[in-house]
C-alpha cells in the first residue's frame, strides 16, 4: 500500500494552509501512535507501524473545515492568519458538514487510494466502525483520544473534553460509548507491560 510520507504531510499541511495547532496536534498524535505501535510490534502484535504514522499524521489536517469559525485559540497561542481564514471558507464550501476525515480522504484518493480508504473508516464519530477495524486504525483513534493539543493528558480527562465538546445533553449515547472506548483501551494494554496512564505527562 502507497503511504504518504512525513515530508508529503508537511507539503500538505502548507497546501492546505493547516493551522499551527492542528499540525501540532497531529504530530504530537503521531508521536504516541509510533511509540504505541512500537510496542505492540515488540510484543508480537502484526502491525504497520509506518501506516499508523501516516494516519496519525492526516487524521486531523482538514479539522478547521469542521470550526463554525476560525478563530483565535489563545491556549494555544494562535491567532488565525487571512490566508487560513481564506482556505477555510474554500474547505466550508466545497465540503459542507463533512467530517475532517471524510475531506481528507477524498483530498488522498488519487494519489493513495487504498490509504484514503483506511482514513474513511476513523470518520464517523456516532457509528465508530474504527473500533472493529484493523489494529493501525484503532492505535490511531486512541492515539489521537489521549492527545489534547500536543500533550498527553489521562484518557478519563480526555474523554470528559470531548463529552463535554461533542456529546452535550447525549448521556445515554455517551455512555455507551464510554464503556467502547475503555474496552479498546483494555484490548490494547493488556498486551504490553505498562499500563495508560504511565503515558500521561
């Protein structure tokens, strides 16, 4: 399978005028993805580490087609430039209520088309198919679920955000997803010989 490289990435995120903490981000998922698979291959886990890379690299590139506006993040320290802002009104247009994943697939399909394919499957926030996807795509969710920013924060912590960010007034749906996210973290650790929150920092 044709992958893209961290050098097409980076050319990428300047094409596509990716904001700073989104590239951040990314890499920062990217980082912990490898380690992760690294660890799960020294275990005896088949795994594509290389292919966990480049998903940990993408997944997040078209996030800003999903912001109702581009605006300044002071936690960050980022204030929007008008070339991103420009960019992101093209991305609003040309892909209304897409999901980042979904943009950055069919953005990937002429060029990796097999790759483009794996990157559908983490687009879906209500039908998680990646929970019963192959091990690179799941090391790649969870990866990017630990991942607030560029740092690593407790899984709990990290799920509180996004409950709070995604899932306001859906209890009932969250908790049953809850208890699915806990399960792959399970499914993942209980192979390697430390536990998830020796991650956090």
């Amino acid at each position: 399978m044709k992958l893209p490289s961290n050098k097409y990435c980076d050319r990428l995120y300047a094409d596509y005028n990716v904001p700073m903490p989104i590239i951040t981000h990314c890499i920062a998922v990217a980082k912990l993805g490898v380690f992760l698979a690294g660890k799960l291959k020294e275990a005896g886990v088949e795994i594509n580490v290389a292919l966990v890379e480049a998903l940990c690299r993408v997944h997040d590139a078209f996030k800003a087609a999903s912001f109702k506006e581009l605006a300044p993040l002071p936690e960050a320290n980022y204030i929007p430039m008008q070339d991103e802002i420009n960019f992101w009104k093209e991305l609003n247009k040309k892909y209304p209520n897409m999901h980042e994943t979904l943009i950055c697939a069919d953005v990937l399909k002429d060029g990796f088309p097999k790759f483009a394919k794996l990157v559908e499957q983490i687009g879906s926030t209500r039908n998680p198919c990646y929970l019963e996807c192959g091990i690179e795509i799941k090391i790649a969710h969870y990866a990017d679920w630990r991942v607030q920013f560029d740092k690593i924060i407790s899984f709990d912590d990290r799920l509180a955000y996004l409950r709070d960010t995604y899932w306001s007034g859906e209890n009932e749906l969250w908790d049953e997803r809850y208890e699915k996210e806990k399960e792959l973290e399970r499914e993942i650790f209980e192979k390697l010989d430390f536990e998830p929150d020796d991650l956090a920092v």
